[in-house]
C-alpha cells in the first residue's frame, strides 16, 4: 500500500463517519450545549473527571 492509497482510504472513512452520523441524528441547534460559553453564567457540567466541586 502506498502513502497516497493508505491516506485516501482513510479520508474516505472519515467521510463516511460524518455522513452516518448526519443521517442518524439531525443537528438540532436548539437543544446543542453552546459551543463556546465564557461569561454565560451557565453551570459546568461533566466532561472533566478532576474538576473540583462547587
């Protein structure tokens, strides 16, 4: 296999990731956590195991 095949099959998993996900579940902006919250006043919630408590 050469650099060139190997890349292309893997971008072309890629792809295919993003495409099943899109056709599992639609985006719904309405109900998607804000991508970016600085000063929003919104509370942390999960995504860090050593995060201190309140």
């Amino acid at each position: 296999m050469t650099r060139r095949f190997t890349a292309g099959l893997c971008m072309a998993l890629v792809a295919l990731l993003i495409l099943f996900d899109q056709a599992e579940t639609p985006l719904n902006p309405y109900h998607a956590p804000p991508a970016f919250a600085f000063g929003s006043g919104q509370v942390v919630t999960g995504g860090f195991c050593a995060a201190l408590p309140q």
